[in-house]
C-alpha cells in the first residue's frame, strides 16, 4: 500500500512539472476545467429546477 501511495505521489509531481512547463498542456488543463465547471453549474440548475417543481413529470393518484 506504501508503494502505491509513493507512485501517486510521484506520479502527481511529475504531471505538475510537466505541466507548469508546457503553455499547451497548461491550456488543455484550464480549458477543461472550465468546461467540467460548466456542466456540474448546467446539472444543478436541472436539479434545483426539478426540485422547485415537484408535480412535472409525475401523475398523483386519485384519492378513493
């Protein structure tokens, strides 16, 4: 377990060497986060709108 942990951990450093030294890999890094941001902000919006309306979409049984 120590072993993977080390490999992580060098494996983080390494990835952040290689890209604080390259300006296209720093770019795909930011252009991708940006995009992640925007779909979880686009999921939560979908749900808080499912949240405010509860009825769409579902049918309520009659009471007898």
């Amino acid at each position: 377990m120590e072993k993977f942990f080390l490999g992580a951990v060098i494996g983080m450093a390494a990835g952040a060497v290689l890209v604080a030294n390259n300006c296209k890999l720093r770019n795909l890094v930011k252009k991708n986060q940006e995009d992640l941001m925007e779909k979880a902000e686009a999921y939560i919006d979908t749900k808080l709108e499912q949240l405010e309306k509860p009825g769409k979409g579902k049918t309520e049984k009659p009471a007898v």
